[in-house]
C-alpha cells in the first residue's frame, strides 16, 4: 500500500460521504481536523479538514489545530475507510489507535458505520 | 470539545479515584468492619489498598505494553484469545451493573433520608423507590444527551471531595477525642456503648479485606488514558498514588464512623454514613454528608453509566453483542442502544434491591469480580512474559514473577473469600451466574453472531 493508494482512498471517503443523506446530517455543524497517521509510513500523516458539516478537502499534512488523531498501520486505515474493516474490531484488538474526545469518537464511528454498513 | 493532550499526573489520579469515590462505599466499608472487627477495619483497609497497589504494577505494565483506550480486553485477549476477553468484558458489564444499582439505592436512601430530616413538604414524603427512578432517569437522560463532565470539573469535584472526607474526618476526631470515644470501639455517640462488632479472627480479617476491594473499585479505569499521556510512566504513578488517598480516607473515616455508632447499627443501614453524620453534628453534619455523598454519586455513578454503555456498545459494534446495541443518536451521538439497555437492567436491579434491601450482595459481587479481574490480569503479566519476552515494556511490575505471582494468588483467596459467611448466601449463586453466563456466552453465542454477520 502506498501513500498515494490512501490519499486515493481517503478523497473516496470524503466523496461518498457527501452523497449519503445521513453522514451529512451527521456532520451537520462539525468543524474539526481529522489527523491519519500510518504508523508504518514513518508515520506520515493526513489530515481530513471539516468546516461547518463539510469535508472540505484531504491534506497531504497535518493541518493544525488537531482536534482528532487516529492512528494504525496503512493497510488498517485503508480498510477502515473502505468499509472493508471494522474500526471498532481493529480498536479492541489494539491495532488501532484514536485520540480525542468521546463524543467525537462517537460521531465518527458512526459516519463510518453509516457510509459502510 | 477539543483533543485531550498529555494529561497530566493530577488528572490521571483523579480519573482513577473517581469511580471509587461513590457513595455505596460506605456500606461496604461498614461490612468490611463487621468482618474484620471495628478497631482493625483500618488495617483491613490497608493491606487491601496495598494488595491494590500490587495489581496497579499489573495494569501498568500492560498498559505500557499496549496504550491503548481498549484496555483490560486487548491485554487479555493478546494473552489469552477472544473467548476470555468477551468474558472478562461481559464480567465488567456485570460490576457495572451490581455497582451501578447499589449506588442508585443507597442515594436514593440519602435522598429519602435527607428530605425527611429536613421536612421539605412533599420532597420529606417521597419514597425509595421513586427516588430510585428518578436518580436513574437523571444519569440515564444526561448521559443521552451525550453531556460530559468536562476533564478540569471532574479534577476539582475529586480533590473537592477528597478535602471534605479529611476535613470530615479531622472534626470527627478531634470531637471523638474530646468526647472521650474509643477509636473503633463504637456506639458511645449514639449511647449504645460497647466493641463495635465481633472479631472474626484470620478468617473474618481476611474477608474485610476482601470487601475493601470495592473501596478501590475501577482504579484501573485509567489505563485507557495511556495513548493520551505524553510521558508512559505517568500511569503507573497516578494508580498507586489513587489508591493510597482512597486507603487513607477510607481507613479513617470507617474507623471515625464505628467510633461514633455500632457497627451493627451502621451493618442495618444502606446510609450508615448519615447516622454517623448526624452523630457527629446533628441535621447539619447529615446535610454535609448528603452533600458528599450527592457529589461522590454523580461523578461515580455519571462516569460508570458512560464507561459501560461504551463498553455494550463497542462490543456491539465489534460483532460479540447483538448489533442491535450499536445504534447511536443521531443529534447527540450518544449510544442510545446500550444506554437504554444498561438504564433497563440498573433500574429493575435497583428496584429489586428497594424492595429486598439486599445491597451487600450486590456490592459484595462487585468486589468478587474485581478480585476475579486482578487475578486474571496478574496471569495475563505472567503470560506474556513467557510468550512475548522480547516485547517494549516502557514499564516493568516490579520484582521479577514474584509480583504478579503473589497477586493473582492474593486475589483468587480474596476472591472465595467473599462467599462465605456473613457474606449473605446469594453473593456466592449470582456470582457463579454472572461468571458462568459470561464464559457461555463467550464460547457459543458470539461463533454465532459471527457466523451469523458473516452470512449477510
């Protein structure tokens, strides 16, 4: 997995998030900086920019403040936010690290369950 | 609400001492009294602070390993597989239960019993059982509404109410030193007189130390903090440190109550701190103390409900419980599934609890199964050094095996310790039932929820 195959994974995300009814109510008034680290990337990091409900857009950086960091191997994350692997599956078995307030690991927890379950 | 960053050791104390710091503790430790006698009930207390300390070099060390928020589950299923992480999981949903309905009645019996020494008009008529309903719908409805005590608030109500026990603590001893009571001895204030309670030599010693492990309980809560510390040795200082304020207060304000009123007296009460309170100070040391006691439930009681429906609803959402408990609300992101789920079973416990004044056993299966967990997490220290010897630990128990080895020795006694007598005979049946449908639940229902998911 590259990083260019996660910055092509990740904008997919942000795409289909805005075509699904839900996850747009979901993200309604969120503004927030989502850092991704891949650990095994020399811990590169991406950061998903939400303002005001949107996902504005997909940095190749950590765009600062940090509000949410969540980090994981490359494969884990992609299969994180392709639908393809259970967030919550990947946390219990401490593959998956996620730092930030509980409400916020709630609501994206549940932009994921939504956009892929 | 922004990202927590590095907290500090002060905060990592509080977050540990925080659901320990409830009000059915009282009880508890007067149980502890009645086992161990009154005058050593501080000793007791002690050497079950220290046993808590030991395990804390346990929970520490594997935290160290993994930092993660998943805590105890990833630990034990890193050592020993699914099937007892769901189990030591669905043990915790268990604690949180027996916990959670013995604090809602023993704050619904402050609140009956405060109301009716005020002689508020209506408030001074309403029974238990209503208060009961509404303590729960209280901390059910904020934690719906996703409403968070904030990391400072909880900081300041934790060392608030650590100052009030010692400030408490301090006037009831110098007014037991000037009233010429025995320390332990018990009943003068309330002009019955005499020892306090029966000694039950080893035996009933032992007991009182296993039933001050519920004084203790969840200090390890804090280990799922470790990924958002900046310095990994911060958590193994803030558990032991924890327990020690909690061994001390406890230790000394259940000695200053057995001071102040029989142990027997105190042993027939869910509120034994209020006869105590008003012992000490009439209406006003009773309203200081529901004061207490009021604070102690909501951050105890407030911070269990949240923990556990997160607990119901990650495992739901892991697939080891129905998916139906994973549902979340859509305005306040809070997991309304599990959170209906946990207020359903707490409110029908607390009831059954109302009507048959059984809180011991539900605090005392508390107790059985935090024992139960420090052994098994002392087993899971002891294992992963054999088959993972070469993996980081930033922190390391002290003492070679010889630690983790006595521990989980220690806590298995505790452990049995509490079905005996005057352990009420239903601790040792629901425990066994708690234990039992946890493990078949593990073993069978979860191949099938799997297997299940796997076919849609």
């Amino acid at each position: 997995m590259t990083p260019e195959e996660l910055t092509a994974i990740l904008e997919d995300f942000r795409l289909r998030a805005h075509e699904n009814k839900i996850v747009l109510k979901m993200l309604k008034d969120w503004t927030r900086n989502i850092h991704v680290t891949a650990t095994d990337l020399d811990a590169r990091t991406w950061t998903m920019v939400i303002d005001n409900g949107r996902i504005v857009r997909v940095a190749l950086e950590a765009v600062e403040p940090r509000d949410i960091h969540i980090q994981a191997l490359v494969v884990a994350l992609a299969g994180i936010f392709r639908g393809e692997l259970n967030p919550a599956k990947e946390f219990a078995k401490g593959n998956l690290k996620f730092i930030g307030s509980n409400k916020d690991e709630m609501r994206l927890d549940a932009i994921i369950q939504y956009l892929w379950e | 609400m922004g990202l927590r960053r590095s907290l500090r050791l002060r905060t990592l104390v509080a977050a540990s001492a925080g659901l320990a710091l409830a009000s059915s503790v009282y009880p508890a430790s007067i149980s502890a009294a009645q086992a161990a006698g009154g005058r050593l009930v501080w000793l007791a207390i002690a050497v079950a602070g220290l046993l808590c300390v030991m395990a804390s070099a346990n929970f520490a060390e594997l935290s160290s390993m993994f930092p993660t928020a998943g805590g105890v589950q990833v630990y034990v299923r890193q050592a020993f597989g699914e099937r007892l992480a769901v189990t030591v999981s669905l043990l915790y949903v268990f604690l949180a239960w027996a916990a959670g309905a013995a604090e809602a009645y023993i704050f619904a019996s402050v609140l009956e019993r405060v109301f009716a020494a005020t002689g508020i008009p209506f408030l001074s008529t309403i029974p238990v059982a209503v208060w009961v309903l509404l303590v729960i719908s209280f901390f059910f409805f904020i934690n719906l509404r996703g409403v968070e005590t904030a990391g400072r608030t909880q900081d300041v109500l934790t060392y608030f109410m650590f100052f009030l026990i010692f400030a408490v603590s301090a006037y009831a001893l110098f007014a037991a030193v000037t009233r010429g009571l025995p320390l332990g001895g018990g009943g003068a204030g309330l002009g019955t007189g005499g020892v306090a309670a029966p000694s039950g030599g080893v035996a009933g010693f032992v007991q009182g130390v296993a039933y001050s492990i519920y004084l203790f309980i969840g200090f390890e809560w804090v280990t799922p903090l470790a990924e958002e510390t900046t310095d990994i040795k911060v958590i193994p200082r803030a558990m032991p440190i924890a327990v020690i304020l909690l061994a001390v207060s406890y230790a000394v304000w259940t000695t200053i109550m057995v001071t102040f009123a029989p142990v027997s007296v105190l042993a027939a009460s869910p509120t034994p701190h209020l006869i105590f309170a008003e012992a000490l100070a009439g209406t006003a040391g009773l309203l200081i103390v529901g004061v207490i006691s009021a604070l102690a439930t909501f951050t105890s009681f407030n911070a269990g409900m949240m923990g556990n429906s997160r607990l119901v609803y990650g495992m739901a959402r892991e697939g080891t419980l129905p998916k139906a408990l994973s549902r979340i609300h859509l305005t306040y992101f809070s997991p309304w599934a599990a959170l209906t789920f946990m207020f359903i079973i707490e409110l029908v416990l607390a009831l059954l609890l109302t009507l048959t004044r059984s809180f011991t056993v539900a605090i005392l299966m508390a107790a059985a199964i935090e024992c139960v967990i420090y052994f098994l997490v002392a087993l899971v220290v002891l294992r992963l050094r054999r088959t993972k010897p070469d993996a980081e630990r930033p922190y390391r128990a002290p003492g070679g095996a010889v630690l983790p080895a006595v521990t989980a020795g220690v806590f298995a006694l505790l452990a049995v310790a509490v079905f005996f007598p005057p352990s009420p005979l239903l601790v040792g049946p629901f425990f066994a039932g708690a234990l039992g449908l946890s493990y078949v639940y593990a073993r069978f229902a979860v191949p099938w929820l799997r297997a299940r998911a796997g076919k849609r």
